[in-house]
C-alpha cells in the first residue's frame, strides 16, 4: 500500500471532525454522535471510529436532510480513511459527495469530498471508481465561482494522473500532471512524492509523444527530488527517473543537450552532485543492434481496450550474442505489456564481441513505446 499513502499526504491533517452541528440530532442518531464528540475530545480516535460508523448508519435511516447526513458520512469516512477501512471510508466519502451534491453545498465542501472518495477507491485498488470521483472533484471545480485553494486542486489532478497512467490512459494522465504540477507550483507546495510523481507522468507522458527535450527536463526534476526523499523506495523511483532520463537524453542533439543542461541550471532543481548510480555489474554497454528483429506485438486484451503505454528494460548479453537476465525496470501500466517485451528481447541475437581475443557480456537497456494511434501503426516501437 505504499503507492497510497502518497497520494494520501497531508489529506488527513485537516481536521477530523466535519462542520459542528447546534440542531439536535434525531434520536436514533444522537446518542452515537454524543459518542462520537466525546471520543474525538479525548483524541480516543477508536472509539470515535466506531461511534461515528454507528452515527452514520443510523442517520441512513431516517429523514435527515442531505447536508446533516453528509455530516455523519464525512465525519466517518475520515476516520475510516485513516485506520485504512479503506471499504467503509469509500461508502462514507461517496455518500457524503452525493449528499454534498444534493444540497448544493459550496464547492470546497463537494471537491473534497470527492477527493476524499477518490483516494479511498484508490487504496482499496478500483481505479476507475478513484478516476470517476477525482474527475466529479475536477468538474465542481471547473463550475466553481470562485478558485479552489490550489494545494486541494493539485491534489485532485493528481489522482487523476495517477488513475489514468495506472489504467493505461497515459495521454490523459500527463495532461493532468501538468495541471497539478501548476498547482503545486502555485500553492508553495514543498517537494515531496506527490510534485515528484506528477513530475515523472508528466515526463513519461511527454516521452510517448515525442516531446524528448520536455521529457528529459520533466526526467531530471523527478530524479531530483525522489533522490532528496528519505526511504528506498524513493530511491528505487530515482534511478527509475534518471534511467528514462538517458532515454530522453540519447534521442536530443547536442545543441538541445546543451538547452537541457541550461534549464535545468537556471531552475529551483538545479544538478546534484550524486543521483543514484546504474549498476551494470563492471560489464561494458552494449552499442551495437541486434541482428535479427524479433516480432514483438501488441498484447491483444491492451489493444482491445485501448491501453497505451511503455517498457524500460535492462539485460545482458552473453559471450555468445545471446540475450539473458532481462529485467523490466519500470513500466506504466505496470505489467500490462512486460511479458510481451520480455519474450521478444530474449528472442534478439548480437554479434559475438572480442577483447584481447576472449568474448565478453555486455550490459543494455532498452524501451519500447505502446500506442494506439494512428490506425495501422500500432505496432510498439523502441
């Protein structure tokens, strides 16, 4: 659940408790809400936990208007989110949108909780529920008369770069991440995770499409943060970003190589002195092409539904020309096209190299690019 919890953020440092209420309660609601107002008091979140679910179930039941209903389902959901119910705290987040919705609420109020709903469907993996709600937060946004705060806006977009990229709709996802990397930027927002990810979406979006000077910007600002982030994952996601990054960066010429360097000089992430290192195992790179050309296909069921993507790929190749130890390492969406490059990578043939006479193994990396248009170029490309 890692992947969560950064989206997830500072999402639960807003209060825990939804909008006091002074208009008595009905009575198969109060005594559970008196509960609930009594744990969260004495910060007894467990007991608050349980109260408000109690609360909310009891107010389902009865004639309440949508706004006090709302109430009892964020009230819930909240604390649903942050013991990882993460089943109880969709119902919840969804109920008190669709009550927010009803009674017209003001449009923080719906925004939020839709991205309340949003991240919760993330967490327990149903995609495109997480897409569906984070677009409904983006259209109360869009109809909104008055700008959302612009860390809550970057949030929303966010998740749905996240749900897009993950559900292989990666032409929507980089649009989005730009959307929340202005927001981000507009907010003040520290670099964390999120501004990092939305970064790498961006780059990986601008890549597919053939924008590799955008690309390898978007690459290197990744890599920047990820490597400032404490914690191996952060780690393994920067070399991820600096290993796109030498794809970006071997499809620029010079003069764009030297446009690259003076951007990313002149920028709040200027060049670090160390990224995380390439491990090639003391094995020389391979430069040469391979002298067959393996069919690699695209997987029918991708096709059929209109997922797009790409593949990066590092192997070795032996004394003999033969490739071995291919190893995927980085894919969006994950593990919708890794076998199918796997089986046409292992399937190339290289040219024996000698040094001092003696055949040696050679290290290479490679990436292949999944997409669907225009109609009858649909075969991936490296």
């Amino acid at each position: 659940m890692t992947r969560f919890w950064v989206v997830l953020g500072v999402f639960l440092t807003i209060t825990f408790s939804a909008s006091a209420q002074d208009e008595a309660w009905p009575e198969s609601v109060a005594p559970a809400y008196t509960a609930y107002e009594t744990a969260m008091a004495a910060r007894d979140f467990a007991a608050a936990y349980e109260a408000a679910g109690t609360a909310w179930r009891a107010g389902q039941g009865t004639r309440l208007e949508p706004a006090r209903r709302g109430v009892l389902a964020e009230n819930f959901a909240r604390l649903a989110l942050a013991f990882r119910q993460y089943d109880n705290a969709y119902e919840a987040w969804r109920d008190a949108a669709e009550m927010s919705d009803r009674a017209r609420a003001p449009a923080p109020e719906r925004a939020v909780r839709w991205y309340g709903a949003s991240l919760a469907a993330y967490a327990r993996g149903n995609l495109v529920e997480a897409r569906q709600c984070s677009q409904n937060a983006s259209r109360v946004e869009a109809r909104a008369d008055a700008p959302l705060e612009s860390q809550l806006s970057g949030d929303i977009h966010y998740m749905i770069a996240m749900s897009n990229s993950e559900l292989g709709h990666v032409r929507e996802a980089g649009t989005d991440a730009r959307l929340a990397l202005a927001a981000f930027e507009a907010s003040g927002r520290a670099f964390d995770q999120r501004y990092a990810n939305a970064y790498y979406l961006s780059g990986l979006n601008s890549f597919l499409f053939g924008e590799k000077f955008d690309s390898a910007l978007d690459f290197h600002y990744a890599q920047h943060i990820f490597s400032t982030l404490e914690g191996p994952d952060s780690q393994t996601a920067a070399l991820r970003a600096r290993m796109w990054l030498r794809m970006a960066e071997g499809r620029l010429s010079d003069d764009q190589l030297e446009q690259v360097g003076e951007r990313i000089a002149a920028s709040a992430l200027p060049e670090a002195e160390t990224y995380p290192s390439i491990d090639r195992d003391g094995l020389r790179e391979l430069e040469a092409e391979p002298i067959n050309s393996p069919p690699l296909d695209y997987p029918d069921a991708a096709e059929r539904q209109g997922i797009e993507g790409a593949v990066l790929l590092q192997y070795i190749v032996n004394e003999a020309g033969r490739v071995e130890d291919v190893e995927v390492i980085a894919s969006m969406p994950v593990g919708v096209f890794d076998a199918a490059c796997i089986e046409s990578i292992e399937a190339r043939i290289y040219e024996p190299l000698l040094e001092d006479g003696v055949p040696i193994r050679r290290w290479g990396e490679t990436d292949v690019t999944f997409l669907m248009a225009p109609p009858g170029t649909r075969r991936p490309r490296e």
